[in-house]
C-alpha cells in the first residue's frame, strides 16, 4: 500500500493536485488483499463447535473431590451473575453508552456462547 508522505517527490504532488481521490484510492489495499486478511479474521472468529468455554464443565476426574468441586459450583455460579449483570446493564437505558443510533449489546465478556462468529464466550484458552 502506497501511503503518502510528509516530503512528497514532484511527481506525486502534482498528481495528487490533479486527481486527490487516486492518491486516496492508491492508499487502500488491492480486492485479493482485503479479501485475504476477511478470510483470515474470519476464520480466527470462529468459535469451534467442540470449544470449551470457562466454567462450563468440570472435568469428570476432578468432579469427586468435594473442595474442587463446590469451588467450580461457585466459580461457575459467579459467571451466570456476571451474564445477567452484562445483560441488566445492556438494557439499563440510564447508561450513557446504552441510549442513541445504532447500539450494539455488549457481549464480549459473557461467559458462554454457541458455535459460530457470536462475539461472546470466554474460550478456554486462546488460539491465536
């Protein structure tokens, strides 16, 4: 991508007098170039259908000790509150990111999600 520069050569200059919108369009990346880098994000978007998100289950060897397990019964129990936190606050219309044109939930954070380019869940670990 050709950017301009603060010392233009000649050359440049008086073609970017002549047509300023060629030397904008001279900026933005080629179709196979754009078209590559959305396959990419898309991709790395993507949540597995067999992804494990945090809390969501115990591993059946760890289930049997009784301090491991209520310690993930609390943990998962204080993800479901942050799930309805987020979603009180997604509606709570007193917020001043909440009111206006065009707003988008906040899911970023929530703690489980389905398959898919949702943009939520907290993956188990990242794959990046």
């Amino acid at each position: 991508t050709n950017m301009p520069t603060e010392d233009p050569s000649e050359e440049f200059f008086e073609n970017f007098l002549k047509k300023p919108e060629m030397a904008l369009l001279m900026c933005f990346p080629s179709q196979i170039q754009a078209t590559k880098v959305m396959a990419v994000l898309d991709v790395l978007s993507n949540h597995s259908p067999d992804e494990e998100y945090l809390g969501e289950k115990l591993e059946s060897s760890w289930a049997e000790n009784p301090v491991i397990n209520a310690a993930f019964e609390r943990f998962n129990g204080n993800l479901k509150r942050l799930e309805g936190i987020i979603d009180e606050r997604n509606t709570n219309l007193k917020l001043k990111n909440r009111v206006g044109a065009g707003v988008v939930p906040y899911e970023l954070l929530k703690p489980f999600s389905a398959p898919g380019v949702t943009g939520m869940g907290v993956p188990n670990s990242i794959s990046i």
